[in-house]
C-alpha cells in the first residue's frame, strides 16, 4: 500500500528561515560589538601603553660611559692615562642569527677558531638588553676597512671608538697601580647595573681596584631615533656622564726607578716611605710585568708564561711576601724591653757565643760564634748581639713581647688604601693553642726575640715597623694615593700611636740603629762609607730552611733558591726622618752586605740633589759628640 504524499509547509519554512535570519545578524552585531570594544580597548584605554611601545621600537636609550679618572705620580708625571681605540661591537637582538654572523667576522678578517671561541664566550656573558658587547679591541685600519666592505653581512656589527686604559711606564708601577681588564660574572653580579651600562672594564688589583668608585665616574645617556634595522638616525636627548676623579699618589718615578736599580734585577722588595706622613714613596716588587696586557685581555700563552714562571712577576710581594723578619724587629723588641722595665740601656748580657735557657741544655747560637763579650743595649744592637735578644725575649715573656709587637703594626694589615695586604703572623700562646693544639715553649720565645720561629711579615710591615721607630711612635698609616681630586685620604680607623713611659727609650734605640751604621764595630758600616748625613738601620737575615744543632751555614751546599733572603730595614737623617727604606733581596744571603747598599742606594736618590750633595733641607751634619762616641 502506498504512502500518502507529503505536502509542504511553506509557511514553517518561513519562520525557520527568518529565524536563522535573525539568529545571523544578532551574531555578526555582537561580534561586531566585541570587535569595536577590542578596538576601543586598544586604542583608548591602553593608548599610553601600546603608543610607549611603539616608541620604544623606535626610540631607544643608550649608556655613555664616563670618561675614568687619571693617575698621576707627586710629580705629575702620568701613570695610568686614556688613549682612544677602536673595537668591534656587536648587539645580539639586532644580528638575528648571531653565532652565524661571528662566523662571518672569523671569515673576514680571517682570525683563529681560538677568537671565535673567545669571542661566543664574551657574547654569552650577563649583560642589558641591546646593550652592544665588544668581542674584538684595538682593530687596525685594515680590519676597520674589511668591516666596512662587509657590512651588509654583519648586522648589529659595528666598529666604536672608545677610551681604553693605558699604562704609559709600563711595568714600573704594576705592583701598586695593578691593572684594568675585562668584567667578569662574578664581578657583574655584585656592580651597580646602572652605572656600569656601557662600561665593560674594572680594575682587577692595586690603586685601579681600591679607588674603582672614584675613578669610574657616573654613566651618562641619549636617546636615540633608530630605524627598523636599529642604525641610529638622531639623537633626541643627551645626559652627560660625569667622569672619573683624577688622583694624584705619593710614589715619585725617580725614586722608583732608582730603586729598581739598586736591586739589579734580582728578586725582591722595596717600600720607602715619608715618616712624617705615611706616604709611600716608592714600591717595587721585582720582577714585575706590563699591566697593558691585562686591559684588553691577555692571550692563554702570555698569562700562562707570567703565572708559571718560577720567578712568579705576578705576585706583589711588597704586600703579600711573608718572610721572617730577622734582626730587623730588634729596634722594636728593644723598645718593648725599655718601656716594660725589664732592661735599661745599661744593662749588660755576656755573651759567650750562645744562650742557654735555665735548666736546658740546648745552646741558642749567636751569629758570631766567638761571642761578643759583655754587651749593653747599644752593642747589642749595633752587633746584632742574639745572644743579647735571647735573653731580653726570656725576659719579656711571649704576652708582653706579643702584645709590644702587635703595636708596632706586626701581625695585622698597616695600610689605608692597599686591600691586597696580607696580615702577616705574630704569633702568641693563644695563637698556637688554637692553630696547632699545643702549649707555648719558652724556647720559642727566644727565636721571636731575633725575628725567626712562627713570625712571619711582609716588606711594608718591617717598613711601617721602622717608619715608628723613627716618627717615635706616631702612627700614619702607609698609603699611595696622596690627593683624590685635590682632597687627601682620610683615616677613618686609626691607628693609636705607641706611648712609651719614658719617650728618651725612642732617642736611645735610634742611637744604637746609627751604630749599626757609623759605628766602628757596626754591623753595616761599610754601607755608610762617604754618607753626608746620618743613618739609623738595622740588618737581618731571614732563614729559607733550617740549619740543624750545631751545624754552621755553608752556602756552597745550599741551593741558590734555599739560600737565605737578606733584609735590610733604615731611615734618614737619624736625627731628622724623611726617609724610612725597607729592603728584602731574595735568597741574598746577607742583609748588611747585599741588602744594606739598595739602601743607602735609594736614601742617596731622595736625599741628595743632581750634584751629589746634600739637599738643604735635609742638612744634619754629623756632630763632633756624636763621632767621638763611635770612636
């Protein structure tokens, strides 16, 4: 049976489709409205926004790095300057592809895989967005001109021209002055992200890194109009930066190279410095090495030669050599048996050749083997008597003699501006209780007396020692930078000064350093032949390995490197100090016959004018009182 024929319903289709009419429209109207609310969002209410974003695409703020400080001598002769350089820069968001375009720089001016090794790590490192990076300095007019040619291969590449530093003595002043050289991550991470925009140096060691904020200055900047490639089209606005503070220091060139001079090239140190002021006058720590290799970086061969060498040029040793001091303390450990009431200047000890605590056995050796007889203070010192300061250490115990060290700057850091100073040793029982768990051996105390055992110090220690022997107990702290923009350094924690019971003790021990020097049977005398003015020392020798019971130094089975370092420690004019001289040659052997002539050497160089006499105003002629003592 067939189905009935459905007939259409014209009218529900009808409504079906108006429906959907409507359905359509009142969808296209709201998303209409939703796209006229994103519109309006957009460019009303977040205009501020997304027009400083546009902006910021086409206007950028660049850092002007300042200009750092220069470093003078007293004189005004330069030491650390600026020089201009070009170097090649690169800015990783504008390059695209960057390690591809380092490869195109290695290819163009035809470097070495080592450069390109160098320069992804130098692209690698922390830095600011669009902050360009130097990956190659001090680029010659043939690699500038390459760059240029190819240019269009080398986005966000571009040649700059910088100040880079310059150390015009060369290796003169490495040891005090130090060196620039590359910022590194772990000195990135502690700087003023703000300040140091732009800037990719910072001083590594000596004045360049203690005085890093005031030579640095305040970073500067502009905002520049770039195009879509990021050249710079104009600059809109400019902030000056505010350049690094010039200082002046206390070292004079002359007397630098005189004493370097004086050393002949043998290793060792000298530090001279004005007792009145606390000024150094001169540093030298030799060998030393050039400070313009470290500014734009050292190659891997060239460090390696300077760190290996058995002579070490690297190392300061004016501030971190630690060696005995030797006989050169005994100014200092006189001093402290005067004030302490143990000794007077009378006081005799007999020396039969050595010194023999009570109830041991055990024989202290004297230098001089024969002994010296009966000896006073003033002998003791002028003969260098161990004997003498044997028993004056016995005597002082090791609190006191611990403590009367501690005041004349041993076993603590001495300067105001050289943070690369190593403290030293003086020992003490506590000392030794908490370092090696033992007791405190009365022996032990004798070999302090004479500057051997535990004690250790460094070149400007045994300077600053004697700078207070001579200034009679003033405390300045030993510092090289003289003016800071015209302004001197201040000593925000100083140092009390020594204030003896009697202050004749200070006149007394100065006596005895002159005989080293003038007197008949002074220990350094030959030293002082022809002097036009006084000198007051004090000679030492400083033990590399020990010598057993009984056995005498023989240095013809000693190695040249174990043989002992000589030590020499003066100032002049004795009755007049404006010059005090600390001398270690090492492996020297003998302080009064090696050490001493650097010394004297270097008091000639400050004190005499071009004529060889006397400057005027350090005039002291030698008194007939005096010369009839030492005769």
């Amino acid at each position: 049976m067939s189905q009935p024929i459905r007939i259409k319903d014209h009218e529900k289709d009808a409504r079906l489709v108006r429906g959907r009419v409507v359905f359509g429209a009142i969808a296209v109207v709201a998303l209409m409205g939703v796209l006229i609310a994103r519109l309006y969002f957009l460019q009303v209410i977040q205009y501020e926004y997304h027009s400083t974003l546009s902006e910021n695409n086409r206007v950028h703020v660049q850092p002007i790095p300042p200009t750092r400080g220069l470093i003078f001598d007293r004189n005004g002769v330069v030491i650390a300057d600026n020089r201009p350089s070009f170097s090649l820069s690169m800015t990783r968001e504008r390059s695209g592809d960057w390690q591809q375009v380092l490869d195109v720089i290695v290819d163009v001016l035809q470097l070495t895989p080592e450069d390109r090794v160098i320069f992804e790590k130098r692209m690698r490192q922390g830095r600011r967005p669009f902050e360009p990076v130097p990956i190659l300095f001090e680029l010659t007019e043939e690699q500038i001109a390459r760059v240029a040619v190819n240019q269009f291969r080398l986005p966000g590449v571009e040649v700059v021209a910088q100040l880079v530093r310059h150390y015009p003595q060369g290796a003169h002043f490495a040891h005090s002055v130090g060196y620039m050289g590359r910022i590194n991550e772990k000195e990135l991470k502690t700087l003023d992200p703000v300040n140091y925009s732009g800037t990719h140096h910072i001083g590594k060691t000596g004045i360049e890194r203690f005085y890093e904020p005031e030579l640095h200055g305040q970073v500067g900047y502009e905002e520049v109009e770039t195009n879509a490639r990021g050249r710079v089209l104009r600059v809109l606005k400019r902030t000056d930066p505010i350049p690094g503070k010039d200082i002046v220091l206390s070292l004079d060139i002359k007397l630098q190279e005189a004493a370097e001079m004086a050393l002949g090239g043998r290793r060792g140190a000298v530090v001279a410095l004005d007792p009145n002021t606390g000024e150094v006058l001169a540093m030298v720590s030799q060998p030393s090495f050039d400070p313009n290799l470290f500014v734009t970086g050292i190659s891997f061969k060239a460090y390696a030669e300077l760190r290996d060498s058995i002579d070490r040029p690297l190392f300061n040793r004016v501030l971190r050599g630690l060696y005995p001091p030797g006989s050169t303390i005994k100014p200092a450990v006189a001093i402290a048996g005067l004030d302490s009431g143990v000794v007077t200047a009378s006081s005799r000890v007999f020396d039969p050749g050595y010194y023999m605590l009570p109830n041991y056995d055990h024989k202290y050796r004297n230098w001089n083997r024969t002994g010296d007889g009966y000896v006073d203070l003033d002998t003791a010192i002028m003969r260098s008597n161990d004997t003498y300061f044997y028993d004056l250490a016995h005597k002082l115990g090791i609190d006191r003699l611990s403590s009367y060290m501690n005041k004349f700057g041993l076993g603590q850091k001495v300067s105001l501006d050289m943070f690369e100073e190593s403290p030293g040793l003086m020992p003490s029982r506590e000392w030794k209780r908490a370092t090696r768990r033992q007791a405190w051996f009365p022996g032990e105390t004798l070999i302090l007396g004479i500057g051997q055992g535990y004690m250790q110090a460094t070149p400007l220690q045994l300077a600053q020692a004697t700078a207070l022997v001579a200034s009679k107990g003033k405390w300045y702290r030993p510092h090289l930078a003289k003016t800071i923009e015209g302004q001197k350094p201040v000593d925000e924690n100083p140092i009390p000064d020594i204030v003896l019971r009697d202050p004749s003790d200070w006149t007394k021990v100065n006596h005895g350093m002159q005989q080293v020097m003038h007197g008949a049977r002074g220990t350094a005398r030959k030293a002082a032949i022809g002097a036009q003015y006084r000198i007051a020392g004090k000679s030492g020798t400083a033990q590399v390995v020990a010598i057993k019971q009984g056995e005498k130094y023989d240095r013809s089975k000693v190695q040249e490197r174990h043989r002992d370092h000589a030590l020499f420690v003066g100032f002049a004019p004795a009755d007049n100090p404006k010059i005090t001289v600390a001398v270690m040659v090492e492996n020297g052997e003998s302080g009064s016959g090696v050490a001493a002539p650097v010394v004297r050497q270097i008091m000639d160089a400050w004190l005499l004018d071009q004529d060889g006499r006397l400057k005027p105003e350090y005039a002291s002629p030698i008194s007939a009182e005096a010369t009839a003592r030492e005769e």
